[in-house]
C-alpha cells in the first residue's frame, strides 16, 4: 500500500463567547479563530494531504454566526481533493436542528451522523470509520461494532474522553482497551484541548491533536495540528504549530518589592516585548512583601495594559513577618495573627494552608485600614 498522508485537527470552536475579554478584542479573537482555519486548509494543500479528520466540536455551542457556516464551507470547498470527515461532539452534536443541518457541504466532506459507519476510500486503499454525538451527553461507548478491514488502511475520527470502565463519563466514554482491541491504524480523537503525544496500545496508534488556537488561560503554551504519514500500519507523525498567539501563565518573584514602579520594572525585564505584545498573560505574583505595600491587581494591569496585548494580575504574595514578634502582645492584629498562626500550624494540606495564609494576609491589611478587595481567581 502507497503511503497516505493525513491530517488530524479538533476543538476549533468558533465563535466561541470570549467572556472576561472587551467586545473588541472578543471580536478580533473569533476572526482569529477564521485565520486559523485558513492556515490549517493552507497546510493540507501545502502538504499534499489525502484525509482530513476533524474529531469534533467545530462549533462552540448554540449560537453560530451564518457567515461563519459558510465561511467553513468555502475553506473545505478550496481543499477539494482533500478527502474530510467530521466527527461532531458534545458542543456541536448532529440532529436535524444542528448547524450541520443547515449548509450544504461540499461533496469532499463527509459528516458522521451517529452509530460507528465505515467509509471505503478505494482510491486511497483505506476505510475511514466514524461516529458523531447527536446529543450533548453520551454515557456509553460509541467505539463499537468495529471490526478491522484486511487489505485496507483502517483509521477513525471519534470525540471522547477516555477513561476507565469503573469510572465512566458523559463525553463518549472510551477505554485504551477498546481502542487497542479495534485493530486500527490510527484513531484521531478531540475533546482534550492539550496535545497528547502519538501514543500506540497493541497494533493501533492514537492522539488528541488539542485545540489549533487557545482561547483561555486553561489552554496554555503552543496549540497545533497533528501531521501523519501511514504505511503497511506504522504511523509517523508531527505535530504543527497553528496558534496566531499564545496564552500563558507566568509566575514572577516580587520579593522585597515596594510600589508598583517596582513590580511593574521587574515583570518587564521577565518577558521581551515580542512576546508580552504578541500574546496573552496570566501573572502570578508571589514571593514575600512588606505589609504596608497593598497590592491592587486592577491598579497594577492598568499600569501595565499598554506593554501587554492582554494581561491579567493574580496576587499571590505574602506578608513578610516575624511571626514570632506578631504574635506577642495583646492588640487587636496581635490576637489576630495568633489564633491565624495555631491554625496554619495545624493545616493539613497545601491548599488548607494557602487559604489561611490569605485570611492572614486580608485581615492584616483589613485591620490596618487598607482597602482589601477579594477577587476569584
């Protein structure tokens, strides 16, 4: 059999909300979404791709902008001799009120409508199998009723989280056991949004290729494509950076710091300003700071808003303390920092110890007549 060249993509999620980001920006970042997808179609034609599985959840929830739908449409219909096979998921399930529903797509792309089908590709020597949610929850495997093709490629396109039998979950519930047990070359799955590595159990290799574009600070550092090449059932592959821009968490040491002219100076010399104008960032601030500097996240992002193309402050500091003085004498922060202190020796776990660290902190400041403001984090 001739070597066949795919490529597996997932997640896209378009016009997804961007809720926490200003109408503009939330804006840019759905057309963003669109360059994406342009620079993924420019690759399949780049790289002489065959097939083209995309494993679901390639809208983001019920409500779609109409030119978005024929948006996709046109990128699929400029890839024509690229064979694509979707495999809806749990945000974009098919049913006759679905936004597959709507357009119709052009003769290269095939959409999987429920139970596990197969598609022969005769011309490529390969059976495509697939499934599709066609509900937003579904409890049971659909990786099922597979029984491999002798003579053919066998690859799969499936939206699921895998798991363990005992456990079970709401979102396709596969096991590593089935997949290995489905004898195929490659299964290409979606719904984790970070790459997981090729991986192989028994004779068939699988992965989730993650989210081409990141769109929150739970999906952190490169997002891309996975690139394969399959022959007599060995599997190379690469994975392909698409993402226009990057979200990332920093922690940045403020130790010693007093005043925002310090912070702000130090926070600058940690990230180059390519990158702090490029992409979006989450930056936690710890280390140790004199009681008398109150830190205000929100008075600190406005001081740095113009170095950054988007930027978040999460304090996470402490007070620098003797506690040994704190907690002599009888004022009313010296009975405070007492009782706070026997419960941090008491704590149990990190967390636990974290969140009383915070109460000291707060009432610290509470007592000495700052302005404390909680935010969640």
């Amino acid at each position: 059999m001739r070597k066949i060249k795919i490529l597996h993509t997932a997640d896209i999620h378009f016009d997804t909300p961007f809720s926490g980001m200003t109408p503009k920006q939330a804006l840019k970042n759905k057309e963003e979404l669109k360059l994406v997808f342009e620079k993924i179609m420019q690759i399949a034609l780049d790289d002489e791709i065959d097939i083209l599985l995309i494993a679901g959840d390639v809208f983001d929830n019920l409500s779609v902008n109409k030119t978005t739908l024929y948006f996709i449409k046109n990128c699929l219909e400029k890839i024509k001799n690229v064979k694509v096979f979707i495999s809806p998921g749990n945000h974009d399930p098919i049913n006759e009120k679905s936004f597959y529903s709507i357009v119709e797509w052009p003769d290269n792309v095939y959409i999987f409508k429920g139970e596990m089908e197969k598609i022969f590709l005769e011309d490529l020597n390969t059976v495509v199998w697939g499934a599709g949610f066609n509900t937003t929850h579904i409890n049971k495997s659909l990786l099922s009723k597979v029984e491999r093709v002798e003579g053919y490629n066998n690859i799969m396109v499936l939206h699921g989280e895998i798991s363990t039998i005992s456990e079970g979950n709401d979102y396709n519930p596969i096991t590593e056991e089935e997949m290995g047990n489905s004898n195929m070359d490659y299964i290409a799955l979606g719904h984790r949004h970070k790459f997981s590595e090729v991986r192989r159990i028994k004779n068939t290799y699988y992965s989730y290729s993650g989210c081409p574009q990141g769109r929150g600070f739970d999906e952190l550092d490169d997002k891309g494509v996975v690139l394969l090449q399959l022959k007599d059932r060995y599997v190379e592959s690469k994975f392909n950076k698409t993402s226009i821009r990057n979200y990332y968490e920093r922690e940045i040491n403020i130790d010693d710091c007093f005043g925002y002219n310090e912070v702000k100076n130090i926070i600058l010399n940690e990230i180059s300003n390519y990158e702090r104008k490029n992409n979006f960032y989450k930056i936690i601030l710890i280390g140790q700071v004199s009681e008398e500097f109150t830190i205000n996240e929100e008075v600190l992002e406005e001081l740095l808003k113009n170095e950054f193309y988007f930027i978040k402050i999460v304090d996470k500091s402490e007070i620098k303390l003797d506690i040994t003085e704190l907690i002599k004498g009888y004022s009313l922060k010296n009975v405070f920092a007492k009782k706070i202190y026997e419960k941090l020796k008491n704590a149990e776990t990190k967390e636990e110890k974290e969140i009383i660290t915070l109460a000291l902190k707060i009432g610290l400041q509470s007592i000495s007549g700052d302005e404390v403001k909680i935010v969640d984090n």
